[in-house]
C-alpha cells in the first residue's frame, strides 16, 4: 500500500526534481511505496489503451522537446492575455501568434529578428531549456513562468489528450492536444515525466479550494504483465488526487553554471524528463549543437528561448538566446550572398509566403554546416515538413546552389483546412497530396525564373569549371575511347558539340540601391502604356526598373509595400538589382480577347503618394503545352554535350564534399543543353593505395585508369537511368523518387572506386599474356 504523505509533499517534489538519473526516480517512488503500488497511478488522458496516440508522435527527440517549448510559448502568450483581463478565447483576444506578440511584447510584426540581442535575451528568460542529467545520459527542464496550472486543472490540461483545450485559442499554436507526450518515448526505459505547476494569480480559474497551491504529479510507462496486455501510460495520484502543497516559490530555475536549481519561479510550469535519447552528436553541450538543431525545428519561435547547459563541460559560455533559424541569418549577414522572398499564391489553394537565402561559399565546412540547407515548410514559426537540398538541386538543376540554399516556405496563412489536410498532427511530415505538389511546384517555378539566382548558380559553375579538363582534350580522349569500342559511341550525342555556356559570365560589382527608392517603373514602357499579351493557358510577368536596395520589400525596418489591383492575380514577385518582376494569373473564366487592366502601387513610409503603374494583359489564344518531360534524345544518344570533366584535390574536397573514400560527383550544368560537369576524386583513398602498391605501373596510367573509367561507368550508369525514367508506366514514381539519378550514382561510385584499379590491371596483364 502506498505511503500517505501530507507534510513531506513538498519535499517529494524538490527530491525528484533533483534527480539527474531516472535510476534515483525509481529508488526515491520505491522508498514512498509509489513503485509498485498500480492504484496511485491513473491513466493518462483517462484513456487505458493509450499507448496508440503517445507512441505516435514525433520521430525525433529534437522534434519532440519542440513541442513543449512551443507549449512554453503558448502558455506565456495566454498569461500575457490573461494579465490584462481578457479571455484568450473571446473576440476581444488578438487573432493571431504574430499579434499577440506585438500587442504584448512590443516585438514590430512579431518578428523577434528585429531585435537586439540583449532584447532577444531579455525575452528568452520567460522560457528557458536547461540541460542538466550528465553527458551521456542528459536530462532536460523546460521551465516557463506562463499561464500554470491549479493541481485540480492537470487531468484536464497537461495530463489530457485529444481534448479541445485550446482549439478556441486562435494566438497558440498547440491545438492537438498530444504532442506534449512526444518526449515520452525518448525519456529513459520507464519514460519518466515530471510536471510541477502553479496558476498565476491573474488567470481566470476555477473556484477550487487550492487553485493558489503548487500542484505536480510524475508520469511514467507500466510495462506490459499478466493482467495489462500492452504498455499504458499514467501518472502519479495517490488517492486519486494530484499532490499539491503550499509555497510562495520554488527554486526551479537556473542559476549560474553549475547551479540548475537556484532562482525562484513563483508561478508558471517546471517540467523534466531524464535519461533523453537524443540521437547522436546532439548530447554535446547545449548551446552549441542542440541549438543549431533546435534553430531548425524553430526557425522563427514567436518568442525567444534561453538554452542554460548546466552539465560539467568545459566552454568558452554556458547560456545563449535561441532565437530560430531566421534571426540567425539575420545576424550574419555577411555570411549571406543573396537573399530575397516573395508570397506565393497557390490558385485554388491559398496564400504562402516563401524565402530564398544562398549562403556564400566558405572554405571552412564546419562555418557552413552552422546553416541548415534544403526547403522548410513551416506555420508560426515551427518547421512542420521538409526536403532535402537534392530536392531542390533535382527540380532546379541549381546544382551549384542547392548546397548553400535555404528555402522556408511559410504556410501560416493558408486556410486551416488546407493546414489540416497537408500537415501531419506530429509536425514531421507532409501528406502526398496534390496540395504539396501544388506548393512545391510554385516554389521551385519561383526558384527557376528568379534571374539572380540564376545567375548566381551559373557563375558559381563558371568558378568550379575553371580547373575542369577541356573540352578539346575530353573530345581527343572520348574518339580515341570511341575507335576502340564503337558502342560507347551510345553514350554521347551524334550532333555538334555543344560548347559549355556561362564562361562569358562576369562578376559584378554589388548592386547599391536606395532604402527609399526614388522610381519603381515599367522596364522600357512603351509610349501609349504596355499591352502584354498572354495566352489563356499561360501567366505573364512584367519587369520594372527601380533603385531600391535589395531587400527592400523583405526586410525587418521600413519595408516597402507593393499592391496590385486589377482582375488578374499576383502570383509572385521578386527583386533584385534594380530589377522587379511580378508575375499574374489569369481570372479563371477569361476568354480569349478579353483585356484587363492593372495597377500597381508601390509605398514605403518614405512617401506620401506611392509610385503608379498601370498596364493591361491581353488574353491571347492557348499556345502549346510544354512537354512535362524532356523528349529522349534520337538513336540511343545520352547529352548533347560531352561532359565537364574536373580533377579535385584533397583541398578542394569540402566545395564538393567529398571525403577520402568518395569517388565521383555528377552535377547537371543548370542550362538548356543538359550538359553534366562531373567531380573526380584524384585523391581517393584507393587509388592511392593502388599507385603506392603497383610501383611496377606509371602513375598516371593509374589514374587515366581511374578517372576515365569512373567517367564511363557513370555515364553509362545515368544511360540506363534515363532510359527507364523514360517508362511512362514509372515516371510518377521518379517525381517522388528522394534520392535522385546523380545521387545514387555518386553513392555507388565509392564500391566501384575500390576494384576499379585491380579490375582494369588484371584484365590488361590478361591481355598482354595473350598477345604473347
């Protein structure tokens, strides 16, 4: 039977909070008679086949600590809105994440990269990630002094599931009512979960005797036995009842290094798991790479967070300020070399606004690997699905670029339905629906018409191809390769070759433009007004020319303002170096001959008449549809150009990130020709090996050897590829295919690296005793 306790509640709660192993939790519920006594412990969610929903969150332990940091910021959000005397689900609450934050906080659009880092700091101390336990088996507090809760409200809040507690909310983004159990599964063999809480005096509650006291309870996993056929989770009730005891505060906050458990909380939420299964390289101090992490799942939290290692490293400091991926790019920003966004109308779906950062080139792969690089789809701040960069490099052919681009794709502002049908409830991933295809597809068109990511993307290859093999030298090579076995002639075109493009590209001096421009106009506006003519089946753009400064419609103080009025849709917009393009859709039910007009209007607090343009769009008659796909090449032939052959050095393996055992890296050229400019490893480990072993062989045989027949089994390997992504019957499944052609190809490039060189010698002294 379980031990009763009253007066030494309070010290059963500071004890368990002190644990650092969940080891202690055990011996500390053994010694109060809690261990095995199944009649304190109640069901979560009141629910007794639980398992199915807690075991159903999040695949991460990153992903799944988010979670109750978002809590975090939902309950100091809903205190904030309580403190002054409003009911966070009345009309009279704010509408949204990003004005709560700026009617509360002060933050300018909610946006918490327009402040300082002091400011930054200031806030993150309403919420703080403490990483306590022991390096390799960390614990972790999330402690906040938000909304709290009385002990008789935990059954229907912190210990609930698949309630409605704060779907009524519209300023929060926990709606589900689950995800705060996804740390559950990542804390430890018993899945220990401590909450301690007090309601703060100012938010409404109910009329329960002890609605001022201190309530905690413990949540754990009762294995399966005899009787219980499948785990269940509970937590801790004696006698039913949460336990609750008296106190102004507790010493549930940081101190200074080491202190964990030194600064009083007086009302709010203290909750810790122990134990954490945090996926390798993350259990490392803190503030460094758990925060880069954390910065991706959060790329911008409405507010911010303070990360207090309180393990014994050894650091240069052990508190910092996450403030999400977005902040971060804007504190670099010398590390960044292009920068632009733009909203997305999605037709028959809604609006999204996306974003696209390309991060310089850096020789040092550790200062490059600070950014997270692919496509990130995210709502209030919080990433809810992702791609890799060889998503975008596949769909863009911005090879070049891929590796350095950042593309955040913010969909909170798509209708909630829309949100619910594409969103999966763990945040993790994205229903393969035709809405994604939808999203993606005017993502990556954006991406692909934007003439200075283009441009970048070219001139970036144009560097690289500066120590490639030329092309007379390939073509002399490829003939006499060709002469001795005519069915490689197969793997190349039988046209003219095609010289590769870009090599007249010129850096440019950096564009300096105006804050406040002082013209925003129609490009080469014809006397008598523009008439642009576009086909029913077709959108059309129309480029201006302004001295604004690069940014200008993006960045955090005194953006400008664009607005269009007119019948056809803006679908986009970009601007760079003094060029704008914005891009239009025609009304569904246009006809051909119709004419619309437009307006545009360009301000910024700069002005007191915004900048006017007026042209009108002529519905022209349907031009030809674009083949979904490239027609395969006549008579067997791969490219239309030889390939781009270069040699890399073991100082040059980060631009290709390369290691001593990679072979080869394909990247597709990113022009019209479909040229493919090709990496080879000169100082891969094996062939090293080999030149050092076969001294009676000259060195560079072996690496002709090498190189050309890497070149060949690659080109060979991408024949057969293309030739079955030809297969109509296959082709939805290559759209969907997350490892693409040239990665696969690199990836197999490694075995094949291994027995080229013994392949290639053995054959040839074959030869050469059979010609004797």
């Amino acid at each position: 039977m379980a031990k009763q306790t009253t007066n030494d509640t309070k010290e059963l709660c500071m004890r368990l909070l002190k644990c650092e192993l969940e080891e202690e939790v055990v011996a500390i519920l053994k010694e109060y008679g809690y261990w095995d006594d199944r009649s304190v412990w109640k069901p979560y969610g009141d629910i007794q086949n639980n398992r199915s929903i807690v075991s159903n969150q999040q695949s991460s332990a990153v992903a799944a600590l988010v979670e109750k940091l978002v809590n975090s910021i939902d309950a100091v959000l809903t205190a904030e809105c309580y403190r002054r005397g409003v009911d966070p689900k009345s009309p009279n609450a704010p509408q949204s994440m990003r004005e709560a934050t700026q009617e509360y906080f002060g933050i300018k659009d909610g946006r918490i990269q327009s402040l300082d880092s002091s400011e930054r700091t200031r806030f993150a101390q309403r919420i703080q990630l403490v990483a306590c336990g022991t390096k390799d088996k960390p614990a972790y507090m999330i402690v906040d002094d938000g909304e709290g809760q009385s002990p008789d409200q935990f059954p229907e809040t912190f210990l609930s599931l698949v309630r409605e507690n704060k779907i009524r909310i519209p300023f929060v983004q926990g709606k589900f009512n689950m995800g705060g159990t996804g740390v559950l599964q990542f804390a430890g063999e018993n899945n220990f979960q401590l909450i301690i809480s007090k309601r703060q005096p100012d938010a409404f509650t109910s009329n329960d005797s002890d609605k001022d006291k201190w309530g905690f309870t413990l949540v754990r996993r009762l294995y399966p036995d005899s009787d219980h056929p499948q785990s269940m989770f509970v937590y801790l009730a004696p006698q039913g009842k949460i336990l609750r005891f008296e106190a102004e505060s507790l010493p549930l906050r940081p101190g200074r290094f080491p202190q964990a458990y030194e600064g009083d909380l007086t009302a709010g939420t203290c909750i810790k798991v122990w134990n954490y299964k945090m996926q390798k390289g993350l259990k490392t101090i803190a503030t460094l790479d758990l925060r880069y992490e954390l910065e991706r799942f959060l790329p911008e939290p409405i507010l911010p967070i303070r990360i207090c290692e309180r393990r014994s490293y050894k650091a240069n400091y052990y508190d910092t300020t996450m403030s999400g991926l977005n902040a971060v790019l804007e504190d670099s920003r010398n590390n960044v070399e292009f920068s632009d966004s733009s909203p997305l109308k999605i037709p028959n779906l809604g609006d999204i606004q996306v974003r696209v950062v390309v991060i310089k080139e850096m020789e040092d792969p550790e200062k490059a690997d600070r950014y997270p690089k692919g496509l990130f789809f995210v709502v209030n701040g919080q990433l809810q699905g992702e791609e890799s960069q060889h998503f975008i490099s596949r769909r863009t052919n911005f090879a070049y670029l891929a590796s350095s681009m950042i593309v955040v794709a913010d969909c909170t502002d798509l209708p909630p339905v829309t949100r619910e049908d594409l969103f999966m409830a763990n945040r993790e991933k994205m229903r393969q629906i035709e809405e994604k295809t939808a999203i993606e597809d005017a993502i990556i068109e954006y991406i692909k018409e934007h003439q200075e990511i283009k441009r970048l993307n070219a001139l970036r290859r144009q560097k690289r191809l500066e120590s490639a093999i030329s092309q007379e030298e390939t073509a002399k090579i490829i003939q006499n390769l060709v002469k001795s076995d005519p069915t490689l002639a197969q793997l190349f075109g039988k046209g003219e070759l095609i010289r590769v493009p870009g090599k007249d590209i010129t850096e440019v001096e950096p564009f300096v433009g105006q804050k406040f421009p002082t013209y925003f106009r129609i490009d080469n506006e014809p006397k008598g007004g523009l008439i642009k003519h576009c086909p029913i089946n077709r959108a059309c753009r129309i480029e201006f020319e302004t001295d604004a400064a690069n940014g200008y419609f993006d960045r955090i103080e005194d953006r400008g303002h664009i607005e269009c009025h007119g019948l056809p849709q803006k679908l986009s917009q970009s601007l760079a170096n003094g060029k704008a393009i914005l891009k239009f859709a025609l009304p569904t039910g246009a006809s051909v001959g119709d004419e619309f007009r437009i307006e545009v209007l360009v301000s910024d607090v700069s002005r007191v008449e915004p900048f006017r343009s007026e042209f009108r769009i002529h519905v022209e008659p349907e031009a030809p549809e674009t083949p979904p796909h490239p027609t395969p090449p006549p008579g067997g032939a791969t490219f239309a150009a030889l390939p781009n052959i270069r040699e890399i050095y073991r100082d040059k393996w980060a631009s290709e990130n390369f290691n001593e055992m990679s072979a080869l890296n394909i990247k597709p050229g990113g022009d019209e020709s479909e040229s493919l400019d090709v990496a080879i490893n000169m100082d891969n480990i094996y062939l090293k090996n080999e030149i050092a072993r076969r001294k009676n062989v000259d060195a560079k045989l072996i690496n002709y050897w090498f190189k050309w027949g890497l070149v060949l089994l690659a080109l060979g390997m991408i024949n057969s590829e293309k030739r079955r992504q030809n297969d109509s019957d296959i082709q939805d499944n290559v759209n969907n295919d997350k490892e693409g052609i040239y990665e696969r190809i690199g990836r197999a490039s490694e075995g094949v690296a291994i027995t080229l060189i013994p392949v290639i010698a053995h054959m040839s002294r074959k030869q050469l005793l059979n010609d004797e």
